[in-house]
C-alpha cells in the first residue's frame, strides 16, 4: 500500500471516529431521554448558574433539588453555595455522568443526583427549586409547585416562566418566584 492510500485511510478513520462521537452523543442526551419520558439535555451556561446563586441567596443548611437536573452542574454550584442539594435526572446516561461530576468536585456528602421522575416526587422538604424547563411543562409545573411547596420555597426558572405566579425577580435569563 502507498503512503496517499494509507493517508486517505487514516483520514477516512478520523472521520468515522469523529462523527461516532457526535452520534453516541446525541442518543445519549437527545433521543434516550425521550425513551424515559424526559426533555432533552440542553447544558445551562455559566452566567445563568452565576445568576440563579445570586437570586436565591442560599444559606448554609438550605435543602435544594435542580429538576432535569442533566450533567449536575447547577446541583454542584449550589452545593458549592452551602446547600444540601439534589439532582432529579430521568437519563440514566446523565445520571452517571452527574455522580462523576460530583465526586471529582468532591461533593459527594453535600451534592445527590437520583434518578427519579420529579413528576412522582415530593418536593416538600426543599427551600429551593430549581428547573430549566420546557414552555409546554410550565404551567403543569406550577400547579404541582404551588401545591406541594411550603411557603417561603424559592423557585428558580431559567428563561421560561410560570403563566399565573407572579415574578419576584428577574436577572438576565433567570426568573425567581417565591411560594
């Protein structure tokens, strides 16, 4: 074999390489999720982590659950913060990657990730909510929230709002709501 035949192989490997990761990568956070009953897992930026901190002022002792909780990020900042904090992620693949990501931040006694339907859950015993929603979740969501949380639970939303609970606080894309 010539080295041009050997060179257009290695490339063509490259290639095959290359887009494989892009494919496991959507399967694991765009089509698995939706065998699981799950939205898509759509990465929140630094900013907003940054702003959903500020707005629910966390004290030490406070007990906070991200829902859809995807790679533990906003879970690993709160615990950061002085919370107690969970993740309900319905991804198994997520889930793993979670728990990993926190146990490198070594968190791992102050940050949870369950795989758990936050649908089926009960959200009493948290002082802080926190979801990147769907629009078409929200007002659903609302309902269960009003329900279930005690008065006084901060609620955060990253960009998408609750239809009839009045806003508290807005900073760039994040919405604070108080129970």
């Amino acid at each position: 074999m010539d080295l041009k035949a050997l060179s257009l192989l290695v490339i063509l490997g490259f290639v095959v390489i290359y887009f494989s990761v892009y494919l496991a990568y959507a399967f694991f956070c765009f089509v698995l999720p939706m065998c699981f009953y799950g939205a898509f897992f759509a990465k929140t930026d630094d900013i907003s982590v940054e702003n959903m901190i500020k707005l629910v002022e966390i004290k030490s002792g406070d007990v906070a659950v991200d829902l859809g909780s995807g790679d533990g990020k906003l879970v690993i900042a709160m615990a950061k913060a002085g919370a107690v904090a969970y993740g309900f992620e319905i991804n198994p693949f997520l889930v793993c990657l979670s728990r990993i990501n926190i146990k490198r931040a070594g968190l791992d006694k102050k940050a949870f990730i369950l795989q758990r339907n936050f649908w089926k859950e009960d959200l009493s015993k948290f002082d802080i909510v926190t979801i990147f929603g769907i629009k078409f979740i929200m007002e659903d969501l609302e309902v269960k929230l009003k329900k279930e949380l005690k008065s006084g639970t901060k609620v955060i939303s990253k960009y998408f709002i609750f239809p009839n609970w009045e806003l508290s606080e807005k900073l760039g894309q994040v919405n604070l709501y108080i129970k």
